[in-house]
C-alpha cells in the first residue's frame, strides 16, 4: 500500500508542476496574439489617447512578468480577473456556461463507454470473425474522421434533407425531454462515434490480450463458457487497461468539445472560449484554457492512478 | 474390463482452412482406469495437442480434424461446446506446465480451486471449502487452512503447482491431464512436487496422462510410456520395456540423453583471464561496510583461466544470473575486486574501456528475444565487427562467413532475417555475435535451457569445439546438474547467493560434497523406477 500512495502523490505533485509550466505557456502565448482588448472594443475609430488610457486602465501596459503574477495569484486566491469585453468576473461568466458543457461531455460518456465496452469485449470474444472484422472497419473509419466533418455531414442528413433536426442546438428555458432529446441528438452522437470508436478499439485490444493469457484457457478447461471466463477471468484484469483507455479518451473529447459547441452552436465554455479570442479578451482566454487543462490533466491522473491500482502485485504490497 | 480411456486414430490438424497441416497423425491408445500414461517427444511432438484433446480441446488455429477420444461413455471428440463444458473440470481435468501463468492474478486462489465444483454444481461453497483444505493437507501444503485466501503471487512456485493439482482434484475426476507440471520448478521443489502427485493419483484412483520431455521423471510415475516424434507414435511400451528394451532407435536416442556420464573435464590450464575475488552485489543503497541494502551475491570468489570452463549450478533466485551480469559490468559490484588480465576492471560498464567490453562477451538464456527478429544474420554480425574492429564493406562480409562457417551455418543465411531461423539456428547467431567481438571470455546464461535436449547436445558439442580451437574462457551458468557436470573444469555451486562449494570437475565426479550439492545432486531423478519411492523412504 505505501508504494501506491508513494507513486500516486508523486504522480499528483508532477501535475502540479505541469499546470504550473502550463499556465506560463497560455499566458505568454494569448499574449502574442496580435491586437489588443482596447483596441478591439474601441473599435477602428478610437483616438489614440482613448485607447491608451483604457491600456493604462486595464493594466496592459505593466511588464509582462508582472502581469503573470497578478494573474498566477490571483487564481490561486479564487479571482480568474475580470472579462475585458463585458467586465464581469471571469468566473461568474465562465460557471455559466461550464454546467452546459458538462451536460454535453457527461451525456456523451454516459453512452459512449458502455457502447465502446461491449462493442470492444464482444469483438475481443469473436475475434477474427465477422462481428470482429465488421467492428473493426466502422472503428478504423470513424477514428479517421474529423468531428467537423462528422458534424457537418449529420447537419446536412437530418437538419437540411430531412429536416428532423434543429442544426442549433438551443435548450429553451421551459425545455421538456423531448426538447432537451432534439438539442442533444446530434452533438453527442458526434461525439459518442468519434470517442466510442477509439474507446472500443483500445478495449478489444486489452481484453485481447487477456485472453491470450494460460489462465484463460485454464478457466475454459475448467468447464467454464466463454462467456464466463472473458467476464469473470479476463475482464478484471483487463480493468486498469480500459480503465486507462477511458480516461484517456475522455480527455480527448475535451478538444471535440470545442469544436462541436462551435458548430452547433451550443452555449458551453468551449464556444465562450471562442468568443474569447475573437475579441481579445485575454482574461477569460486564459481562464478557460486553464479549465480544459486541469481537466485534461485529471483525466490524465486517472488514467495513470488506475494502471497503478490494477496491479495486484501493488495492491497487496506483495 | 474394457479400457477406461481410449484414443483411435486421433488426428489433429493446424492452420488456416485450405492450407492445414496435420500435427497429430493417427493416434491410438488405451487406458485401464487407475493407470498412469506418459506422453513423451520434444517440443513440436504434438504431446500437449494430444492431452489437450482429451478435453475435447485444441488450441486457437488447430482443430481434431478425426478419430474417436472415448473418455469412459463420452466421445470428447464429438461434443459441442457446451456438452465439454460440463465435462471438463468434473470428469476430465488439467494440471498446466505453468501454474504461476494458469492461475488468474487478481482473483485469490481458493476462489479459484472451487470453481470447476461450484460452475458444475456437484458441492456448495461450504463443502467445496473443506473438500479443497483437505487437498491441500493431503498434497502437503503448508497451513492448509489459510493458503486459499493468498493471491497467486504470495505463494511460491512449487505451491502453486500443487494448489492447481487441488483445483483438479476437487471433483473428484476420472481422468486428470498432467502437462509437464515440474518442468518450471526446481530439482529439490520437482522430487516433493511429484511424490504429492504420485500419492494422490493412487488414492482416488484416477487415470492420468502425463505430458513431459524427460524420461527420468516419467520412470518414476508412469505404467506406460507413449514415445512421440513429430505428431507420430514412435513406441508404445509398458515402462520397464521401455527403459530396458526400446524398440525404437528415438528412444533409444532419448534414453541417451538422460543416461549420467561419469566424464569430466579436465583441460590443461592457461594463464587467469578473470580472477574475481570477494565480491559483493545487489539492489539498493550501499552502506558504509560496502554491503548493498538488499544483497543478492556476498563474498563471491572465482578465476577463470584461458581454455577453461567454469560452470555455475544453482537453484532460480540463488543469483547466478546476477554473478554474470556483474562480471559483464551491467550490475556494478558493491565491493570487491576483479582481475582482467592482470588489470584492475572498474565495476560499471559505463567506466570500461571499448577494448575491456570487447574481452567480455555474454550470450543470453533466450535467443528468441536478445535477437531483434526483424534484423537480418548478417547485420546482427556485423554489428560488432564495426564497432569493436573497424570492419567495413567487403571485409565485414568475408568476416561474417567466417563466423556463420564457425558456429556451423551456411554462409548464405546471412541474408536471412532472424525471426525466420529456427530454435537451435538462433542460438548459434546469438553464440556468434559473442564470438565476433574475439573475446577472451564469453558467458553463457542457461544457454541450452530453452532448447530440446537434441538441439542442446549440438550446441554444447559446438561450445566445447570452439574452445578448443579459438582458446577463449567460459562461464557457464546452468540449472542442469549433467550439463555442467560433464562440460567444465571447474564447478561452483551457488546458493542464496553464497557459494556452497568450488572444486574441480574432476573432483566433483567423485565427492566428497557439502550438505546442499548433495540434496541437488540427489534430487535430479535417474531412469530407475523406483528412484521416487526410495527418496521418499528416506525423507
């Protein structure tokens, strides 16, 4: 047990350190985009001396080093800073909209990883036949295409030709299921193919390997099923791995995210990211960044904690 | 009595459809129950394919393409699935070679013994419980109360493979299938792990199949001796006909293997090429006396002379693979000094010179994986020519003949990737790559071990040529008492990382020996049948 917790404290203390490096590389990087917040929300008429007074007001003009900080300090006391476009706090405005996205992302899991599970166990289990070979083409295809496109081609399927569909996708205020079912269908079915598909493949793989273990064969002469020995035998030990896969897959649907929020137009952090940057408002740019971060690097956490914990030679301390 | 089990013309076949080969042709044979059949072949023999089908089983890629396997009133051959799962397990059951890789990880191991009895229904939890502490007292585990509620990887190999005998037994089958279930244990763990198995085969009176590649473990328990060559039956022979009058010229050829030479060697000696004296090696911090917090070797003294052998027996954990990797430098001594030729030899690797690497070679237990599969034999060779001599171009090429000429391959084999040889071919690139450096002392880790005893003769015989004609050194590691007994000069016996005894070969062919050569030497079985029970007399 004392390995564990070494290894999992240490694997904690270097994602600190990460996020650390991390919040220097987006802070130095939103400022070396081109233009500024003053200019932007003066727009092309402004006399020069409105706009460097807003500079002077906002603090622009402090050495950058100085400006980092602020910013680094005040995030550790809570205080994201204040949205340069609208100036309300960057957390009020960011908290918003991130239960929306968490909606998108939790739908998404919720049915992408127990689709991905079976699909990858019951290919694992027929491997070679034509379940495993049919899976394998639909996974192969569906890794190869970009969420975009995706999105874009079921747009124009069941929003433009059939109609079914809203292409936006907006939750009124008194939503019903049925509503909430029409906003939803086609962001997370988006992104349920593209993460189910990863997913499914890293599972069979891992199941896979399990089988090809003595033990397995040892169940089955035992006089256990098939079915028995992949779910009783096989599976357990296969749990860090998948485990592992999951995480690192969901971690992956953060950038998906971004993309199918844009595209349908889904009020979640992702696209108020976007917005971010389009008017230059480094404060929530950066605040954001730093949200998808933390959470990449949790999921990163899991995925690494869990292959530490699977391993019975560890958990037992033996 | 009509037989208990009977096997005609069973026929195994492998590969995909439209290209099969057949692996196992045509055979037959019968039981009475309560008797024990030994299956005997080197690997490739189909022994384990015919075991396996016993069960109704054949490996993924293989299929029992004919004949008949009559296990009492069943025909294993003609079920369906689940007809042989209800079969196995309760009337038919497995013992595998290795039970450290049969025994499900992360599950603990009673769970596992009572499976097969709770799947089938035969007893409840509780009655399966007590039936499975009863096996472990009767195959002499320790504290059989609470050995079930251990994971696999708490208890030690020798257990583990009479836990799985328990798992077996624990219905009660009429049939039990041993596949070389002592080949991955120890000499002194293999002698009680077979009087266990002995024992309780006689006390249900269970016939039994037992697959193995050595002769002299299955004198000891089998009533007959089925010999197998290449998928064929070669002989089928009550033991003692067998091992007295074989009919057949492989069997013969396989009782020659096991028979005990009392030759030894004794070579003239040349000048010390390694003299290492008091050495001390392990894992962890060292502390001030120079000791290492988890020690593996301590006070390990050795000189190997120019055109001699020196052979190292010990039991797996006695550190006699850590001895040879710190002599190569890849785990540096803790303390102690090491002579070669007559310079002092700094303890790490990374500290010796290219020309002091270049004088010590190692070859390794498994040439499967210390040659990339992917590399073509001359590159593998190459290699070190460049590196250590210079050797380019036109002068590389003729340099690889020589060597490929020297370990007894065709030249032309240089072109050939590595992943395509077979067993005995790999290990002769892996001696020659050792042998390209023009070392002047090579060592050997368990370098016949992965091998059948035939491909290993040859090796051993090419070992001996090779330095006699090109006058190198080696340290030859082994876990097999006759390999070293006939092949060095001198002889040390390593134990928990001590040495027990250091003599000369001469010496050793006669005795006198410590306490633990002797149990080691004792506990290697002979071809006598009665070799088990006389040991069990005495314990």
């Amino acid at each position: 047990m004392k390995v564990i917790f070494q290894l999992i404290i240490k694997r904690i203390g270097l994602s600190i350190i990460t996020l650390l490096i991390v919040s220097a590389v987006v802070f130095f990087i939103a400022n070396l985009l081109p233009g500024d917040a003053a200019q932007e929300m003066l727009g092309q008429s402004a006399t020069p001396e409105a706009v460097a007074e807003l500079r002077e007001a906002y603090g622009l003009n402090d050495p950058p080093m100085l400006r980092y900080a602020k910013w680094l300090g005040g995030l550790l006391s809570g205080d994201a800073g204040t949205s340069l476009a609208n100036a309300r706090p960057v957390s009020e405005l960011i908290s918003s909209r991130l239960s929306q996205s968490l909606m998108l992302a939790g739908f998404t899991a919720l049915l992408a990883v127990p689709f991905a599970m079976v699909l990858g166990i019951v290919a694992a289990m027929y491997s070679g036949s034509r379940i495993d070979k049919a899976m394998n083409i639909f996974t192969l295809s569906m890794v190869a295409v970009p969420e975009f496109l995706l999105a874009t081609i079921f747009v124009l399927i069941f929003a433009v030709e059939l109609n079914w569909l809203p292409s936006l996708s907006y939750i009124p205020a008194d939503a019903g299921v049925y509503d909430y079912f029409r906003a939803f269908a086609m962001p997370v079915a988006t992104l349920c193919i593209v993460l189910s598909a990863q997913m499914a493949r890293m599972t069979r793989a891992a199941v896979l390997e399990q089988l090809s273990q003595p033990y397995v064969e040892m169940a089955l002469l035992k006089g256990s099923p098939l079915s028995r020995a992949v779910l009783r035998h096989a599976l357990p030990n296969a749990v860090g791995p998948i485990v592992n896969a999951v995480a690192l897959s969901l971690s992956y649907l953060l950038g998906g995210v971004v993309i199918v929020e844009v595209i349908f137009n889904y009020p979640g952090v992702a696209s108020l990211m976007v917005d971010a940057v389009t008017n230059r408002d480094m404060p929530l740019l950066q605040a954001c960044a730093m949200l998808f971060c933390t959470g990449y690097l949790i999921l990163v956490l899991i995925a690494d904690i869990s292959a530490i914990v699977a391993n019975p030679k560890l958990r037992t301390g033996g | 009595m009509t037989a208990h089990v009977s096997v005609e013309k069973l026929r195994v076949e492998a590969g995909p459809q439209g290209q099969e080969r057949t692996i196992v042709h045509d055979v037959s044979f019968s039981l009475e129950r309560g008797e024990v059949l030994a299956l005997i072949g080197e690997s490739g023999s189909g022994k384990t394919t015919i075991a396996l089908s016993l069960l109704g089983y054949a490996r993924p890629g293989c299929r029992i393409s004919g004949g008949a396997v009559h296990v009492g009133e069943d025909n294993m051959a003609a079920m369906n699935a689940a007809q042989l799962a209800g079969v196995r397990g309760r009337k038919v059951a497995y013992v595998a070679q290795s039970a450290a890789a049969a025994f499900n990880p992360s599950r603990r191991i009673m769970e596992q013994v009572i499976e097969s009895a709770l799947m089938h229904g035969v007893m409840s939890r509780s009655q399966a419980e007590s039936k499975a502490i009863e096996l472990f007292k009767q195959l002499s585990l320790p504290s059989p109360q609470t050995i079930g509620r251990r994971y696999p990887h708490e208890v030690s190999g020798g257990q583990l493979q009479r836990l799985m005998a328990a798992m077996a037994l624990i219905c009660e089958p009429e049939l039990i299938i041993f596949d070389e279930p002592t080949t991955a244990l120890d000499v002194t763990t293999q002698v009680d792990v077979l009087k266990a198995f002995k024992d309780v085969v006689k006390a249900y009176n269970t016939t039994a199949v037992y697959v193995s590649h050595d002769l002299a473990v299955v004198a000891q328990i089998a009533d007959q001796i089925l010999v197998l060559q290449n998928g064929r039956m070669m002989e089928n022979n009550p033991t003692p006909t067998i091992l007295n009058h074989a009919e057949h010229a492989y069997t013969r050829q396989l009782l020659s293997a096991v028979q005990d030479s009392d030759s030894y060697k004794d070579n003239e000696p040349g000048e010390v090429v390694i003299d290492i004296a008091n050495i001390d090696a392990g894992y962890g911090k060292i502390s001030r006396d120079g000791k290492p917090e988890i020690p593996i070797l301590s006070d390990i003294s050795m000189r190997v002379r120019r055109g001699q052998t020196v052979g190292i027996i010990g039991e797996s954990g006695s550190g006699k693979s850590t001895f040879a990797r710190v002599i190569a430098g890849l785990l540096p001594a803790a303390n102690g000094s090491m002579l070669l030729n007559n310079k002092e030899l700094t303890p790490a690797i990374v500290d010796r010179s290219k020309a002091e690497c270049q004088q010590i070679q190692m070859v390794f237990q498994n040439a499967d994986t210390a040659l990339n599969p992917a590399h073509k034999v001359g590159d593998i060779l190459g290699r070190p020519l460049t590196f250590f001599h210079g050797l380019k171009g036109a002068a590389r090429k003729q340099r690889v003949a020589e060597l490929l000429e020297l370990v007894k391959l065709p030249t032309d084999l240089a072109d050939r990737k590595c992943g395509a040889l077979s067993g005995g071919q790999k290990q002769r690139i892996n001696l020659a790559r050792a042998l390209a450096a023009e070392p002047s002392v090579i060592l050997c880790d368990e370098v016949t071990s992965a091998l059948d005893t035939v491909v290993a003769a040859a090796i051993l015989e090419l070992l001996g040529e090779l330095q006699a004609k090109l006058n190198i050194a080696i340290v030859f590691i082994s876990h097999d008492i006759s390999t070293v007994k006939s092949l060095c000069d001198e002889i040390m016996v390593l134990y928990k990382g001590k040495t027990v005894q250091y003599t000369s070969g001469k010496q050793f062919a006669s005795g006198p020996y410590e306490p633990y050569t002797e149990l080691l030497l004792n506990s290697v079985p002979t071809l006598d049948p009665t070799w088990l029970d006389s040991r069990q007399s005495r314990a």
